[in-house]
C-alpha cells in the first residue's frame, strides 16, 4: 500500500471540521484522520464517561491510536497537532519513544512552541492536572 496517513490533533475547544479543508490538497494516497482525546477516551474501558483526560491522559490515548493505527497499516504515519493538539501530539510522540516502541515518519506542531523549546517549563505542570486545574494554570500563565 503507498501513500500515508496523517492523524491530526485539533486545538482545544475545535472540532475534527477544522482539517477537513485539508483533504483536497493532500497527496494521492493520504488518509486524513481526526483524533480527539475526549472522544478516544469513550472507546476505552478506564477512562471515566464524560471526562476529558488530562493532557498526559490524552498523550496515553493518541499513542495507543497511534500504535494501532501503525500496527494494522503499513504506511507511513504522521502525527500533527494545533496549538493544544500540538503539545499532546508531541507527547504522545515521547511517550512511544521513551517505551522504545515505532515511531511515526514525523511530527508536525502546528501554532505551538515544542515544550523542549523556551518557555516550556510553564506548560509542565498542567500535563497532570484535570480540566479545572488545568484552566486554573493556563489562567495563571496570562497573568
């Protein structure tokens, strides 16, 4: 099989829509597919209904699609990610790496620093925090 899949992370608070205008320049052979972390979370049996992971949570959840994803198509895979889409895409990206497991061919962020990159260290502590304490420090960050 050629071509490749691109799986795209959307920003926090958009939906699957806003990649669809993609689908019309991409190359013969790429499938575009549109995760979101809140709806991957209802396909799995220990993530609570009705809750948003955290971002590590979601990092957990776009690796193990990303990992299925890899396992039953043999093309080359992408992962990008918008904005908030961007950090969680690229820790799920880590998370697989550090487990020393297959790797997508790359990792696009899009509209997002890389949290190696300046300034990171303010997005560390809100990869473990729920939804309330997540909004409590990006409200900090503002400030």
């Amino acid at each position: 099989m050629s071509g490749r899949v691109v799986l795209a992370l959307p920003a926090a608070g958009t939906s699957a829509g806003v990649f669809r205008a993609w689908e019309q320049h991409l190359a013969a052979g790429t499938e575009l597919r549109v995760l979101q972390p809140r709806h991957l979370a209802h396909r799995h049996a220990d993530a609570s209904p009705g809750t948003a992971p955290s971002l590590r949570g979601a990092a957990e959840l776009v690796a193990a699609e990303l990992r299925r994803s890899m396992l039953r198509d043999d093309r080359e895979h992408v992962l990008v990610g918008h904005s908030l889409g961007g950090v969680v895409a690229h820790e799920a990206a880590h998370l697989l790496q550090r487990r020393g497991e297959r790797l997508p061919g790359a990792v696009a962020l899009l509209g997002t620093r890389p949290p190696h990159s300046s300034g990171a260290d303010a997005f560390a502590p809100l990869l473990e925090q729920d939804d309330e304490g997540f909004l409590r420090g990006v409200e900090r960050l503002g400030r």
